[in-house]
C-alpha cells in the first residue's frame, strides 16, 4: 500500500543539505543484499571518506551479525503442530555506551535498535559504532580520507512482530517515525549517507522506506523469480515519486550465481531488466564480483571498534589479534582483480548517489 499525498517533511527539506538515503532491497531473498550494503558502506566510508550508516530491518539480523552488534539465543517456543520447539532470537547487545562512568544508565534503550524507532512508546536510540571510525588506530592506511561506519542494529522478534501486524504498523505510520528520527534527532546532519538493508518482503515497512529513499538498489540473480521482484519495488518508487515530487533513482545491479559472469542464458533471461527504462541497470559486464576474497570477507567476523589509548596498551600480538580481517583481504590489495571490480561498482554508485566518483586512489 503506497502512502496517500501529503506534506512529507523530508521532501522540504533539500537533499544537497542532508545525509542521502539508499534502501537495498528485493523482495526475493538470498540475492545479496546484506552482501552489497556492507560492501557498499566499507568501501564509500573508507573510499570516499564518508560518515556511513547501517540500518538493519530484516529480522534475520545477518547485517547486526556481521558487526558483532547483536548476541542469539536458543528459547523454547510455541510451535503450531509441536506444541513448543526451538527458536533462535537475535537482539542487540547493550550499548557499550549506555552506563555512565558512575554506572548510571544513559537516557536511551540500553538494546537500541531499529524496531525501536518505529514504536509508539518508543526511547531514544543510539547508533552502535563499527570498527571503521576516523580515529581508529588500527586501521592504517586503510582509512586514509577518515571515513566513518555506524550501524543500528536488528531485534528479531520485535521486526518480526512489526512485519505480522500491518494493522498496528501500517506504511503511513512507520514512514512518519522513520521520518521523525532522521529529522528530530538531528541523524540526517550526522551522517552523509544512510543506507536500509531490508527484508526480503512485499510489506508496509518495505513501502515506508521506498518513501523514505532517496535512491533504491536491486540486486538481482539471474533467475525469472527476479524479475517480478524488480518489478514490484520499481513500481513502489513510481508511485512513491507521485506522492511527494521528490525524484527516486531505482539501480538494478546483477549478483552472479555462481561465477564473476553471465553466461549467454542468464544475459537473456535478464534482458527485460537490461531493457527497461524505469531501471538504472549497470551495463551486462559490470556484475558483483564473486570469488574467494569476497566469499572469505563475507564469513568472518569484524572486530569491535578500539579507541587509540586503549589499542595502544595492548601488546603487538594484541594489535595484530584485532586488526581488521578485510584489511588484508579485500581494501588493502589494490592489485587483486575482484577489489578493482568492486572499486568500479562502488564507484559508479558513488557517482550515482552523489554526482561524482570515488576520489582518486594512490599508489601508496
């Protein structure tokens, strides 16, 4: 259901002025998306030198996961046809910055996450840091330009009962608490590009944060159930351009199945998307790359965020413990072929997002 006119906030607001927003989304799952928006956030905050973040609202919580922001944990519940069984629930961690020095609690949810926000008795919520901040030592030369990554993380349970009561939560209502907290609590001003991963769902929250974007990625596979889902997110844009007079870019950008191309069969079966001109599609050669680097950053875990005084009373085998996996895998190896196609896609989308490319990279 698309919101009906009225006066949207964000849209008086102009966009040269404010952070920008990116969902990612497809209501088909397991093409990538989660893959593409750390992808995307690392490399435009260390490429770029950008402040990032991360909005996490797919109750799988695979995006909070890979930051290291939610901790799971095994419940006995109802089961329709067992009577009860095992279900695994994910929800933040305490906010390591939620008790004072004093142990006093700060004045915002000690779990902050991104169902908070769309609450109607809802508390204050405080983004979570990565291990990519602008004064993060162990970084190096990764983070020359001195971007920054942030990240709100994912409560399964509570999405989960947001996406099952459109009743209690419908498209209107979430895209005005949305809209709230970006412009009341300044979030727009404190970052220069949010991004949405989003649930692989045709929901009310799904339409609130095509309201809510400025600009929409769709990640496809080179599948025929692929091409309804683009259709249906591109229509929700449309629509939502109608409602507001505020232009939305729709990109399209292939995800391999199993190799860094497409063989002729899956170019034809894409052709539609290719030739559609609601779509910003990349051209056929310019896929996501698929290979062991981007395979091995995708499985490991990221360290936490270590200011400069506490890492530099860590011995040298405590440095080289948390020093970031992805340096020495994808953003340091400037020669390696799969991070010279991600630079390319990351640069385009920059360029798409913001009007200009990535700054240009030395050779240092």
């Amino acid at each position: 259901m698309s919101l009906s006119a009225r006066s949207f906030r964000l849209a008086q607001i102009p966009v040269d002025s404010r952070a920008k927003i990116v969902s990612v989304a497809n209501r088909k799952g397991g093409v990538g998306k989660t893959t593409l928006v750390s992808y995307l956030g690392e490399g435009i905050a260390l490429w770029a030198g950008k402040r990032v973040l991360l909005i996490d609202t797919d109750k799988q919580c695979n995006l909070s996961g890979a930051y290291g922001v939610i901790e799971s944990t095994t419940v006995d519940a109802a089961h329709a046809f067992a009577g009860s069984a095992l279900r695994a629930i994910h929800q933040p961690i305490i906010h390591p910055e939620y008790y004072d020095e004093d142990g006093n609690p700060m004045p915002f949810a000690a779990r902050s996450s991104s169902s908070e926000i769309m609450k109607e008795d809802r508390q204050y919520v405080c983004q979570y840091g990565t291990y990519i901040q602008h004064d993060s030592p162990h970084l190096g030369t990764v983070n020359k330009l001195g971007g920054m990554l942030d990240i709100v993380p994912g409560d399964s349970e509570a999405l989960s009962h947001i996406h099952t009561h459109a009743e209690k939560y419908p498209a209107r209502t979430l895209y005005e608490r949305w809209e709230s907290w970006l412009i009341d609590c300044d979030i727009l001003n404190c970052y220069d590009l949010i991004i949405f991963d989003t649930p692989p769902l045709d929901a009310e929250l799904n339409e609130a944060l095509y309201q809510l974007s400025d600009h929409v990625i769709v990640p496809v596979n080179p599948s025929r159930d692929t091409l309804g889902s683009c259709n249906t997110v591109t229509m929700s844009c449309l629509a939502a351009n109608n409602s507001d007079g505020r232009m939305r870019l729709v990109t399209t950008i292939v995800n391999p199945l199993n190799s860094g191309k497409l063989s002729k069969r899956e170019e034809i079966l894409l052709e539609p998307i290719f030739n559609y001109p609601a779509f910003g599609c990349f051209p056929k050669n310019e896929v996501f790359p698929r290979s062991r680097l981007i395979q091995e950053r995708r499985d490991i875990s990221v360290p936490p965020y270590i200011d400069p005084e506490s890492f530099e009373k860590l011995s040298a085998e405590e440095k080289r413990a948390v020093k970031p996996p992805m340096s020495s895998l994808i953003w340091n190896k400037k020669s390696d072929p799969s991070r010279k196609k991600l630079f390319s896609i990351i640069d385009k989308l920059h360029q798409r997002i913001f009007g200009e490319p990535l700054p240009p990279e030395d050779d240092n």
